[in-house]
C-alpha cells in the first residue's frame, strides 16, 4: 500500500508546475534594479518536511511522500514566505520535496524547478555556489545537502550560533551580499 501511495504523490507532483531546467540561479538582466538585487538576495534554505522512516516505506526512496505531519508544515512554510518577494522555487527532484514546495507554488504561481544539485548525495559546496547567484531563492533539499552547506557556511566564518540545528521542515534564512553569505538565521520547522 505504501508504494502504490507513493506512486499517487509522484503523479500529484508531475501535474504540479514543475520544471526540470537543472540551472542554477542566476542574476537577473544588467539594468540598475537587477543589478543591486545580484549583489544582495536571500536564499531560504528548507530541509523537505517530515516524510517518515525510510525503512517503512516500501516504493523508491524518491518517491516517499510527506506524511500528514509534513503536509502541515508544508502549508505553514508557504503562509510564512508568501509575504516574501520571491523570484525562484528550487526543489530536489525527490516527492517529498517537491511536495514541500507545493503549497508556496500554489501561491506564488511560480513554478518548482527540479535541479539535481539540491538531491541527497549532491555535493553541498556546488549547491551553496549554485544558490548564491542572487535574488530571493526559496530551495528545498535533504539532510545530507543543508547539513553539508552548513559546514560549508562555518568553514567561511558565518555565524551559524553554537548548535547549529536543521529539523525537518526547519528554514536557514541567508542573506547574500556580493554572492556571499553575510549572515543566517535558522527558523524551526512550523508548529
């Protein structure tokens, strides 16, 4: 039942508006605006919401959907960024994170780019390079990827505070100045 489940949420999430372009976010033309907004952005970093155990789930990993519990977040993080000028949505290919961007497509009307960079196992430097290109970027990935691109923040000298956390369903908030992370907030997955 779980794997004849988890081929409805891949279906549900094809007929969502989803692209798979792959590229990475890019500043936007050369006139004065565009300009400023390459060198200042925000990029909120989302680790997909709860999706239960990987080791009940009977189907492809990728296609293991969000549970009930997910779904809520999923609503709750598109109710706190809808108020944000938002120029892309950014997603893993994997269900569950296009199923976490769902509700803020729903209400921004703009589409979920599936990009291979932000899939578990990518590596987490490519991924950061590939967010920092400007503009306000919504991406959604795994564990493995927000944990790596922490290290990576720390690495560089970002205060990330003294137990840095990414709960599923939790937001990193990074400001980009002159495609570097000047500084990150992390907000708790919604209650």
């Amino acid at each position: 039942m779980a794997g004849a489940l988890g081929g409805t949420r891949a279906q549900e999430a094809v007929a969502l508006d989803v692209t798979g372009t792959g590229s990475a976010p890019h500043a936007p033309g050369t006139d004065e605006s565009s300009t400023a907004r390459a060198r200042v952005g925000r990029v909120f970093l989302i680790r997909h919401g709860e999706a239960g155990e990987r080791k009940e789930w009977s189907g492809p990993d990728r296609e293991r959907p969000l549970t009930g519990a997910g779904r809520v977040q999923a609503e709750q993080l598109a109710t706190l960024l809808d108020g944000h000028p938002l120029d892309r949505l950014l997603s893993s290919g994997y269900v569950r994170c296009v199923e976490t961007m769902a509700p803020l497509a729903g209400r921004t009307g703009l589409p979920i780019e599936q990009v291979r960079w932000l899939e578990e196992g990518a590596s987490p430097g490519e991924a950061l390079t590939a967010l920092l290109g400007g503009g306000c970027v919504v991406a959604c990935s795994h564990g493995d990827v927000v944990s790596g691109i922490l290290f990576e923040l720390a690495d560089r000298g970002v205060a990330l505070g003294s137990t840095p956390r990414m709960q599923k369903g939790s937001t990193w908030v990074l400001e980009v100045r002159d495609g570097e992370v000047s500084s990150a907030r992390y907000l708790p997955p919604p209650a």
